[in-house]
C-alpha cells in the first residue's frame, strides 16, 4: 500500500469518484457525463500525486489542485441536480461528501505547512 492510499481524504473522495461514475452511469449528455467525471477522478489523483511528491511545497500545490477540483465538482453535482440528471437525495449525498473532502484537504494542508 502506498502512502497516500492510507490517508482518509484520499479514501473518501475515491469513494466519490466512484459513486459519481455509478450515478452518471446512464446520463446521455456525454460531455456533461465525461466533465463531471473528469472532475471526480481529478480530486484523489490529485491528493496521490501531491503525497507521492518529495516535498511539503510541491505536495501543499497537489492538495489545492484537489481541493479546487472538488469545488469543481460540487458545482457539476448541483448542475447535475438542476438538469435532471442526478436525483435530489443523490445530489445531497454528493455535495456533503464533496464538503467532507474539501475541510479534510484544509486540515491536511494546515498540517503539511507545519
């Protein structure tokens, strides 16, 4: 196991990606589908390249491009709400766990500053 695969920001929002490929599954606005999953995958890709990186600075830019993609994909989740392509509750799902994600990078980007 890697190092970045124990942390649980990179744990939940590969979860998130996960379940925005699920909820996506049969939306036939493809580029709409290929942008909000571009999103999802942006976020933990982002945190493991951050964590694989050899330093704090380099590591702390990975976190915010992570944590920018999650701002990202919380404004396609509600996009996605409001077209009709994901159901309210989902939609609500989603947002909080993008929320989730985005006070953990927070807290992990306080952290690696020290």
């Amino acid at each position: 196991m890697m190092k970045f695969e124990k942390l649980v920001v990179w744990q939940v929002s590969f979860r998130l990606a996960e379940e925005v490929y699920a909820v996506t599954k049969s939306c036939r606005d493809y580029s709409f589908r290929d942008q909000i999953r571009r999103s999802a995958l942006s976020v933990p890709s982002n945190i493991a390249e951050g964590t694989e990186r050899g330093s704090d600075k380099d590591s702390i830019r990975f976190l915010y491009y992570a944590k920018g993609s999650t701002g990202e994909l919380l404004t396609q989740i509600k996009l996605g709400v409001r077209f009709g392509y994901i159901g309210q509750n989902k939609g609500n799902q989603l947002e909080s766990e993008c929320y989730q994600v985005s006070k953990m990078l927070v807290g992990l980007i306080k952290h690696r500053k020290i």
